[in-house]
C-alpha cells in the first residue's frame, strides 16, 4: 500500500519508515491493546514452562486469553509456532489464571472462561506468501496482523483475511496427536455454524440484514463469535444472533447515546445479553430494515 499526502490537490508519497527494534511494536501494541484489537492488557512477557508469551492479552467478549507474538523473522512457521503456544495455554490453564488475577487484581475463576476460544496472534511489518497460505483455514486459532509505520507518524494496521472458500484444518490434524488435542478443544465459528440450524426464511432474513449493514460503509468485517455475529469496523457496530424463528441484533451504543424517535430499540442496559452495546431489537421480518439501518450508521459515524 502507498500512503499519499494530499497538498492541495498535489499528492506527496509518504515514504515507510521501518520500525528499528521489535520491541517498539510490541510496545505500541500494549499501550493500544484496547483500540486496535478490543483487548485487555494482561502481561508482557510472560513466561510458562521455560517459553515466553510477548503479550498475554484478554478477551472480554468471547472470554478468552489471547497470546500475541510480535516477529520480524520471515521463516518461522506461524502454525507450528501458533499450535505450540495453543497447547501450552490449555495443558497450564491455571497459570493462565493466577497471571490474570496477580496482574489486574481480579478474581477471574476457570467458569469464567471459554478456552474453546483461545486464540494466538501474529504481529509483523509483513508476511510472506507461505506464512498467509499456512493459516488459511476457517478454523484455524491463529491470526496474522501487519503494521506499518511511515514518516509523517502514521501508523496502519490490517488483519490479514482469509479467503472465503478457506478449508477447515482439522483433516490435516488428526495424525498428529499434538495438534489433534489442541483443534478438538478450540472452536473458531462461522457464519455457517449459524445459519445451518435454521429454516431457509430465518436465513434470507439474516442475509438480507447482513447486506444492508455490508452497504452502510466500506470496511465493515464480518466475525462471528460463539453466540452472535459481530459486524466490525474497527470497534463491534452491530452484533446479530439467530433464533429459530428470528434474529436478535444489538447495536453498540451507551445509554442515551441512540437517536430511536421510533421507540424500536429496547433499552437493556441493565439486563444480561450477548452481544455488545445498551440496545436490541428482536426482528421477524424487514420491515423496517431501512429505519434499523439508520439506527446502526449511528454507532458507525460515532
């Protein structure tokens, strides 16, 4: 990617500057753990059975830990590496949780959390072409982040896709005990874990939602979660959970902060729910799909 400096209507390249240590990636990465990656910052460099962890980092909505590694080696292999500390976390859970509970003063208890969400990040100023194709797999718990920094103290940052025809990793697992272990535990959903359990209705409407919200803004992602669908762009806007005979979708905005002259959205601020934000709506059809829409740009335009 080129980054361009307009001046006036004259564009100026502005050129990368490299990051000299990667240290000061990982750095940058803790101190913004909660804007880049929606985390919570646990420990930096953490050490378990004589293998250092960079970042221990938490996850809030899908209750799980998350290691994040930060590399400027381009011959490592992000799966072998990735399935290693995987299965370091789940043979030492409760190392995992005392760390939690030392560092942030908290009483974190193994109930509270889903180790079928366990997950390793990736963090590097590039991938090879080797390093993408080995983790393109929809189940696979292993992520793959670039930065890049550049002269007029501009930072971006992009999680690395996978394909949408991505296969699934547990056939090439099940001869290699190791990794066998570590994918029967963990889970990384699809949208197709959703969607098969319903009628073909619930599903035309879940799509329908799914387009229009796709439609709001360039750069929504799709992330589905154990108990929700999350549509992102940078932060969770809108989250959407399949019922039976409905969806169920959350906006992510505080008390008082949504526009609603409809009085559509039911204020749950102070009730239990799954996905992220103070306001849902139970929906059995697309009526008012384009007020609804209009509801969501606002958490977008937040």
């Amino acid at each position: 990617m080129t980054l361009y400096l307009n001046n006036i209507g004259k564009l100026k390249e502005v050129k990368e500057k490299p990051f000299k240590l990667e240290k000061d990636i990982q750095k940058l990465f803790e101190a913004n753990l909660d804007t880049l990656m929606n985390l919570q910052f646990v420990k930096s460099e953490f050490t378990i059975k004589g293998k250092r962890i960079d970042t221990l980092a938490f996850d809030k909505q899908s209750k799980a830990f998350i290691i994040i590694e930060y590399k400027r080696d381009k011959n490592i292999s992000v799966v072998d590496q990735g399935f290693t500390y995987l299965s370091l976390m789940l043979e030492n859970k409760a190392d995992f949780i005392i760390e939690y509970n030392e560092s942030l003063k908290q009483t974190l208890k193994r109930e509270d959390i889903d180790w079928s969400q366990t997950r390793v990040a990736f963090v590097s100023t590039s991938f090879t072409e080797n390093q993408i194709q080995a983790i393109n797999f929809k189940d696979i718990a292993i992520e793959l982040w670039e930065v890049k920094q550049f002269e007029n103290d501009t930072i971006t940052i992009s999680p690395i896709k996978k394909s949408t025809s991505a296969e699934s990793i547990k056939p090439l697992t099940q001869n290699k005990e190791a990794l066998k272990s570590v994918s029967d535990e963990i889970k990384v959903y699809t949208e197709e874990d959703h969607t098969s359990r319903v009628t073909e209705d619930i599903q035309e409407l879940y799509f329908k939602f799914k387009t229009a919200i796709l439609n709001l803004s360039d750069g929504i992602e799709v992330q589905p979660k154990k108990d929700y669908i999350a549509f992102k762009k940078g932060k969770n806007i809108t989250d959407i959970t399949i019922l039976k005979k409905s969806i169920k979708l959350w906006i992510n905005l505080k008390k008082g902060k949504l526009d609603d002259p409809k009085h559509l959205m039911e204020d749950v601020s102070e009730k239990g729910h799954w996905g992220n934000g103070d306001y849902q709506i139970l929906i059995e059809n697309d009526k008012n799909l384009e007020y609804i829409m209009s509801l969501i740009k606002q958490a977008i335009n937040l």
